[in-house]
C-alpha cells in the first residue's frame, strides 16, 4: 500500500491538486490481497500525509480470467481451478486476476 501511496501522492502533485478526495483500486484476487488489510494500512498512510487526509479508499475485486493456448478460449475461473472449460487442456495463462491497479484519483485542484 506504501507504493500505491506514493504514487497518489505524485501523480496529486504533478497534478497541482491540494487534497486527495477519493482512491479508486482494482485488485486481483490471485494477488491474495486480503481488503480489509489495504483498507486499514491506507487508513494509516493516509493520516501520515496531508495531501490525503480524509480520503476514502475505494476497492473493485477482479475475478481470475485465463487464456487456454491449446483452443483460444479465455474464461473465468476461481483461484484454484485453471482447467479449460471448452477442451480441458492445463494449458492456460492468467490473464486477469493478478494486478492491483490504480483506476482513478479525485481530487481537488485550485483554478489558476
């Protein structure tokens, strides 16, 4: 959460912006991210900083999807389970699933 932070906090500042009102984060549930452990060490960075004091933390879950390499098919599937559901082959890639995303940042920045 540290670098998700720092990069709110850089991209606010490039930005010209003077506080952060809302963090908008999609993660992967193949990350095993546990929720409520982001939604708390963001609670304490964020007091930590000035530029996102009071901002809210907002979390999507992104389902696990894969590729099969032997038929083409992309499909979704839970954690443990990679099998291909139209040819059966093992032979599948993740493709969704694994990332932690920073989708949007509100925040306010004064006119000049």
């Amino acid at each position: 959460m540290t670098g998700v932070v720092d990069a709110v906090c850089e991209a606010a500042r490039n930005a010209g912006a003077t506080r952060v009102y809302e963090v908008h984060l999609s993660i992967g549930e193949m990350t095993e991210a546990i929720p409520d452990a982001l939604e708390f060490a963001f609670e304490v960075l964020s007091d930590q900083e000035p530029l996102l004091q009071d901002a809210q933390l907002f979390l999507t879950q992104v389902a696990p999807k894969s590729v099969c390499h032997a038929c083409g098919e992309e499909f979704s599937h839970d954690r443990f389970h990679r099998t291909c559901p139209s040819c059966g082959s093992l032979q599948t890639e993740l493709i969704a699933g694994r990332d932690l995303t920073i989708d949007s940042i509100e925040a306010e920045v004064p006119d000049d």
